[in-house]
C-alpha cells in the first residue's frame, strides 16, 4: 500500500503581491540648468554641434530651460527619435551640465557663431616653489625663444591681443600649434595672410558630435563566426 501525504489546505486569507512601482527617481531634485556659453548661446546651436542630425528637431524643444528639464519620455511624445538619438541628447546634456564642452566651448569672445584666434608668444612665469622655469621653457628651441610658450587665444573680433596679461593667457582647448607658427586644430578655418597665426572657429553642423562605431564583420558577437566562415570559404576556394 502506498501512503500519501494530505495535500496542504490553500488558506483563503491568502494574498496576491503588490505590484511596485519605480518612483525614486521622481523624487531625485532637478539639477540646475545651466546657462548659455558664447559658443552655444541657444538650443538650436547646441542640437547644431552635438550633431547626428538633432537639429531637425529644434524647433520642437521651444526654450533653453526645456532642453534641460525634459524627460526621455516627453521626448519621445515631441518625436524625438529614434530612442538613441534621444539617450545621445541625454548625455550631452549632461556633458554641459558638467562644464564638459567641445572645441570652442572655453571661447569668451564669440560674434554670429564665430570665435576668433590668434597665436601668440607668452612668457612662462617661473615655478613659485623652485624660483626658476622648467629647462624645456628656458632653452632656445626652433619653434620659441628661451622662457616663451606658444599659445592659441580668443580675441575680440577685429583684435590682434588677447585682453589679459600675455602671463595668465591660456590656450584654446582642443587647439594646438603645429611647426614653429600654424594653428591646428579640426573645424579651424586659417586666415589668409596671417601665415597661420590667425584662424576663425564657427559653430556648424557635428562640430561636437562623438561619432557612432562602426560594426566590422557582423559586430562583437558575430565577429568570430562571420570571419571563420569567411576563412572556409577563402580555404575552399584555394582547394580547387
């Protein structure tokens, strides 16, 4: 005979669990908006820079306070897309948030979308500790004179000085000099006639923009079997 065991009584009293909902960040304050650059004094500038065609969607985001307070969501129902267009939004939005700018963003002195630069020779002020400079800034090379540095400002337009002390200049970031006198730097239109010691930087299309990688071979999972299908068929071939 084979002996079971009574099957547990289900108590009616039972009660189905409540389904929870994600509310914690509603309650996180908004972090403060930040204000305009000279270099992105407006949303359709900054969706301009940050590029992968964000642009198109300017006139749906009607005001600086509103790049900065829309949600994912609110995005979306304004036709924001694709999604990763808008989490690419997101992120630079961020990247401003934080004082993080692209090239030109450190540029006081900026008319109609258009920085000017100049390259000028400053002297190195010596190190307070040790009383004297770096022996890089006090020997002679062949692109600076001995206790110089070189470095690429924003001037007012129409200007060939910066408006502080040659000794507290610094340099545009993402600008650098090539040879003994040429500005360089992606998106930097030289001047002609200047020899390369002036050069204008204007706000267009991507100028920000982080390029997107681009898949080889099917991508990171397909990767190894695309290219062993690939080597059988190259060994087949050689076969024949």
């Amino acid at each position: 005979m084979i002996l079971r065991r009574p099957l547990l009584t289900i108590s009616t009293s039972f009660s189905a669990p409540k389904t929870c909902a994600r509310n914690l960040h509603h309650r996180i304050p908004l972090r403060p908006i930040p204000q305009p650059i000279p270099f992105i004094p407006d949303v359709p500038t900054f969706l301009t820079a940050i590029g992968r065609n964000l642009s198109a969607h300017s006139s749906k985001i009607t005001s600086w306070d509103a790049l900065f307070t829309l949600t994912s969501a609110q995005l979306k129902d304004l036709g924001v897309e694709p999604a990763r267009s808008r989490r690419y939004l997101l992120h630079w939005r961020e990247k401003f948030r934080n004082g993080e700018y692209g090239i030109g963003g450190d540029c006081k002195f900026v008319e109609d979308g258009v920085a000017e630069l100049r390259l000028v020779e400053a002297p190195v002020v010596p190190n307070t500790e040790q009383g004297s400079m770096s022996r890089r800034s006090a020997v002679a090379t062949a692109t600076h004179m001995p206790g110089t540095r070189k470095a690429v400002v924003n001037v007012p337009k129409g200007t060939e000085r910066p408006t502080e002390p040659l000794e507290n200049v610094k340099s545009v970031k993402g600008v650098v000099v090539k040879g003994a006198k040429t500005i360089k730097a992606p998106y930097v239109e030289l001047v002609k006639g200047s020899a390369g010691l002036k050069a204008l930087l204007r706000v267009q299309e991507g100028i920000w923009e982080e390029r997107r990688g681009h898949r080889v071979d099917g991508g990171e999972r397909r990767k190894a079997e695309t290219r062993a299908k690939r080597r059988a068929a190259e060994n087949k071939e050689k076969k024949r």
